[in-house]
C-alpha cells in the first residue's frame, strides 16, 4: 500500500527544497526526526523509495535472546611477552612494491601498444558524434518516451543532442552546461533553450519543470554529485524519468586518455604528475588523468535511493579483467573489489514517484 503523504511532510519538504544550501543535510535531520515518531522506523514520504529501510529498518544495536550469562569472577590474566607484537616470520616473502614513475609508465604503454585497451577510439568530428547521438536518443527514447515532453540534456555540451531531441521527437528540449559552447546561438531557436549554470549551485529552473532527465558520460565529472542529483530531483515532475549513463572510477578507461595510455587502470596506479611528464616526453601538452568523481556504483545507488527516486533499470557497461596484469600489480588494485575494477559505465534509468 502507498502511504499517504501528509501535509505537514509536504510542507516541510517544499520549504527544505528553497533553501540555497543545505538541502541534503536538511533533509536528512527531517527524516531522523520523523524517524522519532515511528519507533525508529523511515516511514511514509521520509522513506526512500525502494529502499531497504522503507521495509526492513536496521536497528542500532543488537541483543541475542535469551541475554549471554554474566560470567563472574576475575578475568585471566595472559602470558607476559615482552615486545608481543614484534614479527619474528612470515608466511610468505613480500614483494618488493614497483616504483610507479614515468619510465614503468612508458614501459607498460609500449607494452600494450599492439593490444590497446580501447582499439578503436570513437570520432571526435561532427558525423561521428551525431550518429552515436541519433543512436543514443533512440534508445533512450524507446525507453522512456521523449515525444512531445519536456526534456532537460543535464550536462549538453555542444548542445546538438538537444537540437535533435526538439526537432525529432517534437521534444520541449533544454540543455544546460557550466560552459556555453561556440554553437549554442546556431542551434537555439523555436523548442531548443540551451542555459549555462551550475545546477547545483544557480539552481535555475523551477521545481517539477521537466517530463524527462537525460545524462550521458557527465555525472562522473560533477563535483557536487549529490546536490546535484538532490536538485535533478526536485525540477523533475511526480512520475517523470531520468535516464542517466556515466562513467565510474574504478573501470580501466577512467582516466579518459585511452588514445594515448593504451594499459588499463593508469589512474589508479600513477599519480598526475606521472602522467603530465609522459606527455611531456611524447612532445604534447602536459595533461593529467581526467578529474572523475570517485563515486562506486554502491554509492551512486544510495544517494539515488537516498534522494527519494526509484530505480527501474540498471546495467553496467564492463571489461573482463586483465588476469596477467592484475597480477602484476596486485598489491595496488586489490584495494578495490574485482566487480568495481570491471565496471566502466552504469546506465540507469530512474522515476521520481507520483
């Protein structure tokens, strides 16, 4: 059964969505206080839709019933060693870690240069990216439905993606960016707005102001993820969808310079300046890896919970694991749980409830 929203709820969620900063901790004190009401319980609207706590709270602590016996008496008192926690063996001899500068950086990029990790890097001219952009929307329009609707480009870029959208599915299409690009004024016209702003921060549309949300490869660059997917929320209208694809930091071509570095993982086992004296060496402008969100898809789940949408669809864009050279650099990657190492892109489509 759906709970019923009550007034009170609805008022104090609109006034938290006004406020210019501090949405998120706002709303996070509305539901513990709420919370209070329910024995503990996330309930109704304070629930995030589709999460575990709408159903299934966690309590704080935990009591094995019946209560242990108290056992009496004094404790035992161990052996005294001196200095107990000296090593005095070892199961195995550790490796002697590598040092991670720009010649073992130049050796494993040689290394791969016959098998790259992405073979065939997409173009970068206008035909290429329109055709993947007239693939993308129709699939994302076959999936939610882009005629005729109210439709926001989050992160638009050039801003023909938008175009398109208004003149192939008759779309009311807005595109906003932190930068205005060179073409903005020759796509603008009748159905296409094209807006520069942060909307974390300028939050420049009104609440309940788009029909559907479309986000591909710009999560990952964006520095307040979570205002930013709380003000998402709150310009999407009750029963309206987003559909989002992005990039995690974890997957081997995180680092966006797979047209240069032909290995996997490089930002997770060089620093920047590693990577600005390989260009450096190669005569090119000194570049560092991709600024990337660090974000897991755990964690992208949990905010997106958190925030109060639904998640109706979810797959993941992956790679096999390079077993030889995981092994190589073992001590480094397994930091980080295999699944996420083989996760590139989620894509995602999401539902603000009615």
């Amino acid at each position: 059964m759906t709970p019923v929203r009550s007034p009170v709820r609805r008022i104090v969620r609109a006034a938290i969505e006004r406020l210019p900063f501090g949405r998120v901790a706002a709303m996070r004190l509305a539901r513990r206080i709420a919370g209070r009401g329910t024995g503990g319980r996330q309930a109704g609207p304070w629930a995030p839709a589709g999460s575990r706590a709408a159903a299934e709270p966690i309590p704080e602590r935990f009591q094995i019933a019946p209560r242990p016996p108290v056992i009496e008496g004094p404790w035992p008192r161990p052996p005294q060693v001196e200095s107990p926690a000296l090593v005095v063996g070892r199961s195995a001899q550790a490796p002697r870690p590598p040092v991670f500068d720009v010649e073992l950086f130049e050796q494993l990029n040689a290394e791969y240069a016959t098998k790259p990790l992405v073979p065939a890097p997409r173009g970068l001219d206008a035909a290429a990216s329109t055709e993947r952009a007239r693939k993308r929307l129709e699939a994302v329009h076959a999936s939610i439905d882009l005629a005729g609707k109210r439709v926001l480009e989050f992160g638009c870029a050039a801003g023909y993606e938008v175009w398109l959208v208004a003149h192939r599915f008759g779309a009311d299409a807005v595109g906003v960016d932190i930068e205005e690009r060179s073409a903005w004024d020759a796509l603008r016209g009748p159905g296409v707005t094209l807006v520069k702003a942060d909307v974390a921060t300028d939050r420049p549309f009104p609440a309940d102001r788009f029909d559907r949300i479309v986000s591909s490869s710009v999560f990952e660059h964006v520095v307040h993820p979570h205002a930013t997917a709380n003000e998402l929320f709150r310009i999407l209208r009750p029963g309206g969808f987003a559909w989002v694809s992005a990039n995690l930091h974890r997957g081997p071509m995180a680092s966006h310079r797979y047209r240069d570095v032909f290995f996997p993982w490089p930002h997770l086992l060089f620093e920047d300046t590693v990577f600005q004296q390989f260009y450096q060496r190669q005569g090119k402008a000194r570049r560092a890896a991709a600024w990337v969100n660090r974000l897991t898809w755990a964690e992208y789940e949990g905010m997106f919970r958190r925030i109060g949408f639904r998640i109706l669809s979810l797959r993941f864009s992956e790679r096999p694991i390079d077993e030889p050279f995981y092994e190589r650099f073992e001590d480094t990657l397994s930091r980080y749980p295999r699944w996420d190492l083989e996760r590139d892109f989620f894509h995602v489509v999401l539902e603000k409830p009615a």
